[in-house]
C-alpha cells in the first residue's frame, strides 16, 4: 500500500507518495511520486493511492 512521507531538507518539508517493497530480506522505501512542497489532501491522497495499488 502507498503512503504518504514528509521529508525534511534544508529545513523545509516535501511530500512524497512512497512504497515499502521487500529486497533481499530488507524493506525499503521505494518513491513513486513526488508531491511537492505543499500537503497533499486526503482527496488527492486516495486519488494517488487508487493509482498505485
């Protein structure tokens, strides 16, 4: 399932939808979309999710 992360650089936040795959017994996080600065709204988020699962 995707998710929604905030990710802080240089003191400011951006949002990207990401999803957990497994690798060789390690989780990582893999980017699927970049969201931008702004938070996304629980509209657009179950629009994103809808797309990628």
């Amino acid at each position: 399932m995707a998710y929604v992360r905030e990710k802080k650089v240089k003191g400011r936040n951006y949002y990207y939808l990401v999803k957990s795959v497994r690798e060789g017994g390690r989780v990582r996080q893999v980017n699927l979309e970049y969201l931008g600065p702004k938070k996304p709204s629980r509209r657009h988020i179950k629009e994103l999710r809808k797309r990628y699962d």
